[in-house]
C-alpha cells in the first residue's frame, strides 16, 4: 500500500453510528529516536523515505512535537502505559530495565492484581489483544493474558533477535498466549501478519459490533541490527544480541521502513474492514533513541534524561474526531494518552488506581487548547533527575544540577542555573515534593546497559 493510499483512506469510510465509542489501535515502536521518522525531520535513507505511512497518518492526524516517553527506558515506560499511573508506585519499575535474567522472578513484572488499561477496557465491554513486546515479567507470576488481554503473540523478554526468536540469555522468546511459539520468518513481519489476523477474526467472528482495542508493540528499531535480509546474522548474535560490532544508519533506516510498511497494511486492512474511521491510531516510541538513531535538535538518548532520551514522536489519527494535518505543543507523558484512552472507552477505575496521566482530549479536539501539564522523572542511573514545567526544565546528572529554558534551547546546552538561582531552587523543591509520594528506591534495584566508554566514545 502506497503512503498516499495510507492518506486516502482517511477519508474513504462512512463516520459511525452516534455514541459510539472508538476501537483503539495503539502502536509503540522500541528505542525510536525523536527525528527518525520524516514527519518529525528525519533524512531519507538510500532506498527513499524512511517512513511514508506513519508520515501520512500524520498529515491525516494530529502531531505532538513535545511529547514525552514516562522513562528513557523501555519497561518502566510500559508500566506506565499498562496502569496510566507513575511507574515509581510499582517494584517492577524501578530496575531499568528488567532484563531476561530475572525470568522465574515474582517481584519484577507488572502485579496480575494492578487495574490495567486493557484490563479496564475489555471490562468496559472491549475485546482486547496484544501483539508483539511484553517486557513486563514472565509467567507464572506475570504476563499479558494475566493483565487485561484477551489473546497475546509475541515476546515476553525487553529484545529478541528478529530471526531465531531468542533473547539475550539464548532462550527461545516468542508465545502465542502462554504456550511456546515456533512461527519462521523476521520478527518486525510476524508481528505484522499477526496484527492482520487479529483485526480479521475480530471482523468476522461473535460481537464484531464490539470496540477493539489492540496494542501493537514492535520490536523495532531496537537491536540487534538486522533487516529482513539479514538471516544469516541470527547465527554469530547467539547470546551477543547487543550487537555491538554491527549496525549502520541505513540499516537502521531499513528497520524503521519494514515497520512502516507494516502500518501501513494495518490501515489498509482497517479501511477494507470499514474500520479506519471510528479507529484511534496512535503511535509512539517507548523512550528515546539509540546508538544509530536521529534525535535532532536534542541531546542525549536512551537512559538520558536530557530531551534525545525522553522526547519522543506522538502521532494520533482518527478521522471521526481529529482534523487533518494537525500540530501541536501539547505537553504529555505516555501515561496521559493511557488515561485518554480509558476516558474514550468509557472504562470505569476503581478507587486506588485513579490514573496519574492526564487526558488528552481537549487537544485532539482542538490542537491549540494546550494546557499547563507539568511532568517528572527520576533514574536510578547516574542519579538522574529532571523536572519540566512549562519552557523550563530542572536536570541533575550525577550530582550536577542544570537550569534550561527549553524554548530558547533545546539541545540543552546554555545553563542558566547561575543567572536564575530562585527558579532553581523552586523547581528543585518541586521536584522534591513530586518524588516523596513514591517509595524509595531498593538496595536491590538494577541498572543494565549494553555499553560503556570501552565500546563507544560517549554521544
């Protein structure tokens, strides 16, 4: 499907019936960078654009250009999007991030008894499913079907290779429920031809008047580095899937396409279903990019919560509701667009489990009815810390505290800690206050990262 087929589509299917409520399509790309995708700026590579239909959902929706991931790394954010509330309230979250090695752990993972936007939803009268990255523990003590999902293919472990299926530890990594699955071909395609079959047996099967809501987690861009053309690779990566010897900006390019070109079949086969119009899509990165990612004009990446590790691409199309072409500077968390979610859905929360984010559909209504949305982080790593409310934004990195105003910098180059010691002072106490409603950090929390200095100069 062309990317202006993706465009025309938009308009091609009858609006719904009055009252009804959206079925919801929300796709998560894994370490994304904030200008990789060309409507946020990014280059072309060699073969032509990176990412056509993404763009063309763009240009038929609304696009945030100051949209925040709830970590720079990838399970905590998922925590977040699961409950709309603080990662920092959950043990799980709070190692960055859980890695494989804790399989067989019952504390790192998301709670089976922890209300959860799918969960809220199906209860809500929706059919739930997810396709593709978990990451948020492992049975017996958590998983996706214990959550809120109602069916589940896909990984449970933070990265796989795209070919033997296997995570970092050498294990086999890909499920259909609960059970081992051995389905052949590259990752990033299967999650696609998955997603496809999901929307059909909806289309066809009991209730398909029900809303759906269908979480679509790819895996890419994140490492190891290979295309569809790169079986061969799967072999010498056993056990090495940080692949930090391989990769290239046109590899990684071709990553992102191959996803792309899966979107765009999944609009296809919504607006041949007559679904494209009253459909939610909306798509996002887990946190900032990696190694070969574009973050222009931003600083930073994945684990950094300077802007290249939290800013992050926010596209949302749904004809019914959202006018075309569409930009905004709507600040918001992952979190928010969960709590958006759970509002369009009409999904009753119980008390205790109120969401944090906040909703967002003023602004997909109207683009300029931004409001003040002050947001936080925290990192175990390098005792990271960071406030933004407003133009400025509070950092501290390893015990360094920083002052930027955003709107004059954002590559976050020109502190002004110095020149403005109350504002510093006052978002210091902010972030102070935002933090003492969590619990502390455990002894027995865990920093991973693939690199260091010996494998890398620093970016």
């Amino acid at each position: 499907m062309s990317a202006a087929a993706t465009t025309a589509a938009t308009t091609a299917v009858a609006a719904p019936g009055p009252g009804a409520r959206p079925n919801i399509v929300f796709i998560v790309a894994d370490d994304l960078g904030y200008a990789d995708l060309g409507c946020y700026g990014g280059r072309p590579g060699p073969f032509g654009a990176v990412s056509p239909h993404i763009d063309a959902l763009a240009a038929a929706g609304l696009r945030f250009t100051q949209g925040y991931a709830n970590s720079p790394v990838c399970s905590p954010t998922r925590f977040a999007l699961m409950t709309a509330r603080w990662q920092y309230r959950l043990r799980g979250a709070l190692d960055e991030p859980i890695n494989s090695r804790s399989k067989g752990s019952a504390t790192l993972g998301l709670p089976p008894a922890q209300p959860t936007l799918p969960g809220l939803l199906r209860d809500a009268g929706y059919r739930t499913a997810l396709v593709g990255k978990w990451h948020l523990g492992y049975p017996p003590h958590f998983g996706p079907l214990r959550s809120g999902y109602e069916r589940f293919w896909g990984v449970m472990a933070g990265g796989v290779d795209y070919f033997s299926h296997c995570s970092g530890t050498g294990e086999h990594d890909l499920y259909e429920g609960e059970a081992p699955c051995h389905d052949v071909g590259y990752l990033t395609d299967l999650i696609t031809e998955r997603a496809l079959q999901q929307l059909d047996a909806w289309a066809a099967g009991p209730g398909a008047a029900r809303p759906f809501f269908l979480s679509l987690h790819y895996t890419a861009p994140h490492w190891p580095w290979e295309t569809r053309d790169d079986a061969h690779l799967a072999e010498p990566l056993h056990r090495r899937l940080a692949h930090l010897d391989g990769g290239s900006v046109h590899t990684y390019q071709r990553m992102i396409h191959h996803m792309d070109e899966g979107i765009g079949r999944v609009v296809q086969a919504l607006a041949r279903q007559g679904r494209l119009h009253d459909t939610l899509i909306v798509f996002t990165s887990d946190n900032g990019g990696e190694r070969f990612s574009d973050n222009w004009p931003l600083v930073g990446g994945k684990m950094d919560l300077t802007e290249g590790g939290i800013r992050v691409p926010w596209v949302a199309h749904w004809p019914a509701a959202i006018a075309p072409g569409g930009v905004t500077a709507q600040h918001c968390l992952t979190m928010d667009w969960s709590a958006t979610m759970l509002a369009l859905g009409g999904a009753p929360v119980p008390p205790g489990a109120e969401p944090d984010g906040v909703s967002l559909l003023p602004v997909l209504a109207d683009p300029a009815a931004t409001f003040a949305r002050p947001m936080a982080w925290r990192m175990l790593h390098r005792g990271q810390r960071a406030l933004r409310d407003g133009d400025w934004k509070y950092l501290q990195v390893d015990g360094h505290e920083y002052l930027f105003d955003l709107a004059a910098d954002e590559r976050e180059r020109a502190n002004q800690a110095g020149r403005h010691p109350e504002r510093l002072a006052a978002m210091r106490t902010q972030w102070q206050a935002w933090n003492a409603q969590f619990p502390p950090v455990p002894a027995d929390a865990t920093v991973s990262l693939v690199s260091g200095p010996q494998d890398m100069p620093a970016r």
